[in-house]
C-alpha cells in the first residue's frame, strides 16, 4: 500500500495524498492502485486549463448569485441585541475589506473541560464589558447635600466577579467621574462631591457613573453560549481579538473574529485570507447558494497577496493594476488617463480587458498562443 502512494507522492499535493491516507487506513496494493488513480484523474479534471479566465469566471460565479441575495440583517433567535449582518450588506462589507464592519463579532472556542459545559455562563458573564449602569436598579440625587446615591441590584451583582470594595476603586481610578467621597451601607453607595456645583453637576457624575466598567472585555457588549456538535462555544457581539486570546480558558488555534483587520493586526495576513473565505462561504451558504470554494479562494488571494488587505475598490486591487486602461475602466477614467500621460507609464495590454477596450483579441484561450514562421527568402 505505501509502495502504491510513494509512486504518486509527485503527482499530488501532499495534502491530498495525506487525506487518502487518513481515509484508507487499509486497502490491498490493487485497490490503493484503483483509488490512487481515480483520485488522480479527478485532480487533473479539475485543474484549470492554461489560458482560461480565472478572474472572469470567479466574477461570473460571484456575481450571477449576489442578484439572489437578500437585504437582510439575521437575529440569533431569544437575543434581540445579538444580531449579524448577512446577506448582499456582509459581502459587499467583506470585498470592499471596510475597516469599520456593522456588526463585529467572535465565535470563541474554549478548552477542556469548559467546551463540555463546565462553568459557561459564568466565563461568558466573564469577557462580556459590564458596566454600571446594568446593575444598578435606581438612582436619588441631593442638590441640599451634593450627593449622587445609587442602588445595586444584588441579585446581578452576585453572578458577576466582583466586590464592593472592586466597584468603589474602579470609581476613583475612573477620569470621567469628578473627585468625591463615598460612603457604602449595604447595597447602596453615596457619592458626596468635594466641590459645590449645581444640579447640572450632579447629573453628570450620575451619568459617568454608568459608564463604568467593572469586570469583561472592552469592546464585547453580548455573550451567547451556544452548542455547535459536540461542544459549547461563545459567540460575541463586538470583538477583541488580542485580549480574548490572552485567557487561559480560550482555545486559540480555533477562536476566531469576523473582523478583517483585527485578524490581520492579531494572526497577520494569511490568516486574514482564511477568514475572507469562512465569511464570504458562510453568507452564501445561508443563503442557500453554491458558489465553487475555488473562485471565493481566488477573490481573497487578490485581496491579500500584498501582505496587506486590498478590498475590490478603485484604492485596492485595482488601483495594484499595472495596465493603465484596466484602472481607467473601473472608475475615474479621466484622472488615470492624464495620471499616466504625465509619467510617461506604458500599457502592454497583457490582460483582458485592455485588448477587449481597443477591440482586439484577448490573450486568453485560443487568443493564448502566437504562430511563429520561418517565411523562406528569395534570392
């Protein structure tokens, strides 16, 4: 049997020789030699033939199911806040490679024995930002005594890591709230300002005071354990890459973000290829489409081959386009025409859509090859 693959080992990627193996653990020498050659055909079947437009045909493939897509913004259902923006808006948002997305958010994987359940509610409570305001249950101000009083809800503050003495330190380390002594008795704490001001002051140190985070990660504003097969998992609105996987809990060869470049800045660029293509898939299978993962694969290549995130814009990919019509007909022809006239810059016209422009062949399929003669001359 491995005689039988070691005569394929050049004629296939090693990843897919590696999943033979993992497949067929066992087989005899004529059956590995069957299968190593079935295996082999259909990798040649679905090789690109030389000279075929990849780049139109992944825009075809792309381009033809988007008109189905919908408008939509998805809910996870029983969380009214946690919600994912699907659809047309999420894939437009992922191939211009915008840098602000509508709704960041992380699935976070977690390590034995916390993905079989073990404390999820209280890890999840753990990262979630909490603040203040979510715990307190009403609110007196004084303007006689120059005091903000507020009650805690002790029924939250007991699933939360925190103390008293840990709310009243973060208060005083807090900029926004202006110096003031304070006092607990129970489940309230009044706030007495240093300095005499009017009601309008007052108010303020109120509001500040909702503000404060006591215990979670900046950035995540809801946590939603869920169960994804075998494990329980946490999925985040709002995301912080960095300081999720700094926790020991966390599993992070698995944790991942849908922002691009936070997973670029944390994991770096081939990370960031990877999770242009679990998106783009992840839209187009809720929406019940089939695109060829290979056409998705070669979008993200050409957003990220630079090292750097290019999105599908006039000041990305096209912009790294070294013919000058190629850029001039996407958009602002006029400015790459007289841009190019005052360089000197030369177009070749090697691609497509150059050659299609001056209403010449394309150097693509048949279009691919030159006839080259010897012409025999007369004496």
């Amino acid at each position: 049997m491995d005689k039988v693959i070691k005569e394929y080992k050049k004629l296939l990627p090693e990843s897919i020789i590696e999943e033979i193996k993992k497949l067929v653990p066992k087989a005899s020498d004529a059956k590995m030699k069957k299968i190593m050659e079935a295996v082999y055909q259909e990798y040649l079947d679905s090789k690109v033939e030389a000279g075929e437009s990849v780049g139109l045909v992944a825009a075809e493939s792309v381009g033809e199911p988007g008109t189905q897509m919908t408008l939509n913004t998805k809910h996870f259902s029983g969380v009214a806040e946690l919600n994912v923006t699907m659809g047309l808006p999420r894939i437009i948002e992922i191939l211009d490679a915008r840098k602000k997305i509508s709704t960041p958010m992380m699935e976070i994987y977690l390590q034995k024995p916390y993905c079989n359940g073990k404390d999820i509610k209280k890890i999840a409570l753990s990262i979630k930002e909490t603040k203040l305001g979510e715990i307190i249950t009403e609110f007196a101000i004084s303007i006689a005594e120059q005091t903000v009083e507020f009650t805690i809800n002790e029924k939250r503050f007991a699933d939360l890591d925190v103390e008293f003495k840990d709310i009243k330190d973060l208060i005083k380390k807090t900029k926004k709230v202006p110096s003031c002594t304070m006092k607990q008795k129970e489940n309230v704490i009044t706030l007495t300002a240093k300095e005499d001001g009017d009601i309008r002051k007052l108010y303020e140190i109120k509001e500040s005071l909702k503000e404060v985070v006591i215990q979670g990660i900046a950035g995540i504003t809801q946590v939603l354990p869920v169960k994804r097969g075998n494990e329980y998992i946490i999925i985040t609105a709002g995301s912080n890459l960095k300081k999720i996987l700094a926790k020991e809990f966390v599993d992070p060869t698995k944790t991942n973000s849908n922002d691009l470049y936070e997973t670029c800045a944390v994991l770096g660029i081939e990370a960031t290829r990877q999770t242009i293509i679990n998106e783009v898939s992840k839209v187009i299978d809720s929406q019940g489409l089939n695109i060829d993962i290979r056409h998705i694969t070669l979008i993200a290549d050409m957003m990220c081959f630079s090292g750097d995130i290019k999105g599908v814009t006039r000041y990305g990919v096209v912009k790294e386009k070294s013919s000058i019509l190629a850029r001039a007909s996407f958009e602002t022809p006029i400015r790459h025409i007289f841009s190019a006239g005052l360089t000197g810059e030369v177009d070749y016209l090697t691609s497509v859509i150059e050659n299609v422009m001056i209403n010449q062949p394309v150097p693509v399929g048949t279009g691919l090859p030159d006839l080259v003669t010897k012409v025999k001359t007369v004496k």
